[in-house]
C-alpha cells in the first residue's frame, strides 16, 4: 500500500509504503484502543449513573443490564437462603449444647447462679429464663432474611458460643477438682489381703482387756509391699514404741494415714506420694504380736473407721485373726 503526500509548498511528494503486517498490527491497535476506551466509558459513566440514578442515562442502563442484576440478585437471594438456614440449624445445636451444659452442670456441683453472665446488662430476657423455663416446637429455620438480619444473629450465636465456653470452663474446673479431692481420700486398700482384726473395741492381745482398735489391722508375710491408699506428702517417719516403725501421710483438709508396724520405708519427709504408690513394706516391728499392717485414718486428729474410706466399704474383719 502506497499513500501520496502532497502539499503547495513542497518541491516533492511524499511517498509512504505501508507494508500488510503494519497495517494488521495497526488495525489491533486500533480495536484495542476501542475496547479500552468502551470499557472505560461503562465503568465510570454508565455503571456510576445507575449507581446515582441519573434520570435517563440510569434507565437505559438499567434496562440494558437488568437480566444480568436480576441474576445476580436471585443469586444473592439463594445465598441468603442458604445461610439462614445454616444458622438457625447452629441455633437449635446451640441450644441442645446449651441444654446439656446445664445437665452437666449439675453433675459437677456447679449452682445455676454461678452459670450466670457476671454483667447484669448482658441479662436479656432470653437467656436469663434459659433453663428454668421449657423450650420446644418444630424447627424453623430463618427464611427472607437480610444481609443485617443475619449479621445480628450471627453475633448473637458468636456471644452465647463465649458464654457456653466459659460454662464449660467452669464444669471442667469443678470436675477437675473433685477428681482431685477423690484422688486425696484413702479409698484403695494398702494392702491386698484380708483384714484380721477391725476398727472397734476388742481384747488386747497382750493383757486381755477390753480396748479401742483404732486402725484396720492386714495379716500379710514379712517385705509385702504396702501401698499410699491416696496421694499426699510423707509427714512424718519415726520409731514408735508401741506402732514400730512408723510412716505418716498428710491428704490435706486435716486428713492422715498411719502406716505402722512397717520393716523398712522407701520415702522420706516431704515426698510426694501418689495414690498405690510402694511406700513400705510389711514388718512386725514395735507391740505387735505377727507380721501385719496396722492402717489408721485420722480426721482432725480424731482415729476413724477405715473401712468407711476404702473402696466399696466392703471391708469385713476376718473371725479368729487379732494382731495388735
């Protein structure tokens, strides 16, 4: 392609070849200048029209994308749908969870009031008559809800979710703490084996009066390993003249165990024991009249029964075998 470029002035003509491939790329260049300048002009004049409403740019606009926002509002619309039903079906799991955290609650000891938000504003209607008054009905999920309807229910789920937390925080600290109340009262025997002469009075083996047996008494052979019957710290080992070797555990709240007529000890003052722990071994040391263990509970310094603190309470004295 050949252009002649002529002018009144000039002594010559210009002559300009244009090869095919430079006018391809121009005629490119041109169409993408075009698509360039169009979609410039839609989103900054069309699309902020019908954002503003301008009398007439915004009704032809309208009217040429309306399939379009009509599809993107039933899409919005399905989504909306969806999400409501999704929180009210967290909202009816909420509550189960909320139901069964109050059942829980009270296997743990836990008081109704201590469940409680500590802020009184935070008291509303429906979550201060949760619990005491019934709940039911078919499940109705949210339907034709807004973007803000959700929102607040989404929040109102986010605070009873901490709330529900911090209740189970609570439930899992009291459990915790009467499990480790139970693992400090003397429940397990410290010796396997029958017992032989039980808490009560009875005839001293020795002169043959009457006297109080203030502990539970466990035949058993020379070395039999004795056992903490909970968990405590070593108070106390000494030589008694009438108890032997002896071996004193502290459980806390004023309760002890005595260990006595022992052969030999394998802790020392200010150990940790836990509960079934090896702490001794069987003797027949001090007034004693055979091998045996002489196990004592103390509550306030007061002897009591240990029978009523061993697993089960099942623990019968043996007819015919007294050790002192």
């Amino acid at each position: 392609m050949q252009i002649l470029i002529t002018h009144g002035s000039m002594a010559r003509t210009r002559v300009l070849h244009l090869p095919r491939w430079k006018l391809l790329l121009g005629a490119l260049l041109a169409a993408l200048l075009l698509m360039l300048t169009s979609g410039g002009v839609y989103h900054y004049f069309f699309l902020q029209a019908a954002r503003e409403g301008w009398p007439v740019v915004s009704q032809l606009v309208r009217w040429v994308v309306r399939e379009d926002l009509a599809q993107r509002e039933r899409f919005m619309r399905e989504n909306l749908d969806a999400m409501a039903h999704k929180v009210g079906e967290m909202q009816a799991k909420l509550l189960s969870l909320q139901m069964m955290g109050e059942r829980v609650s009270g296997l743990a000891g836990v008081k109704a009031a201590d469940l409680q938000p500590a802020d009184p504003a935070a008291s509303a209607p429906t979550r201060g008559r949760e619990g005491r008054d019934g709940k039911g009905g078919p499940f109705r999920p949210l339907r034709g809800s807004s973007l803000e309807t959700l929102n607040q229910s989404l929040a109102e789920l986010d605070d009873r979710v901490a709330l529900n937390a911090d209740v189970f925080t609570l439930i899992e600290s009291r459990l915790l703490e009467t499990r480790l109340q139970a693992l400090l009262v003397p429940s397990t025997r410290p010796v396997e084996g029958p017992v032989g002469s039980g808490f009560g009075f009875r005839y001293d083996p020795f002169n043959g009066r009457q006297a109080l047996h203030t502990g539970l008494d466990f035949p058993a052979d020379p070395g039999t390993p004795v056992h903490a019957a909970a968990g405590g710290v070593v108070q106390g080992i000494e030589w008694h003249p009438e108890y032997g070797r002896l071996l004193v555990l502290d459980h806390g709240n004023q309760l002890v165990t005595r260990y006595a007529h022992l052969s030999q000890v394998h802790v020392a003052v200010g150990d940790l024991v836990r509960r079934q722990q090896k702490v001794a071994d069987v003797g027949s040391t001090g007034r004693s009249t055979g091998p045996h263990l002489h196990f004592e509970v103390l509550v306030q310094g007061v002897p009591q029964n240990p029978a009523r603190f061993l697993a089960g309470g099942a623990v019968q004295p043996v007819p015919g075998r007294v050790l002192n």
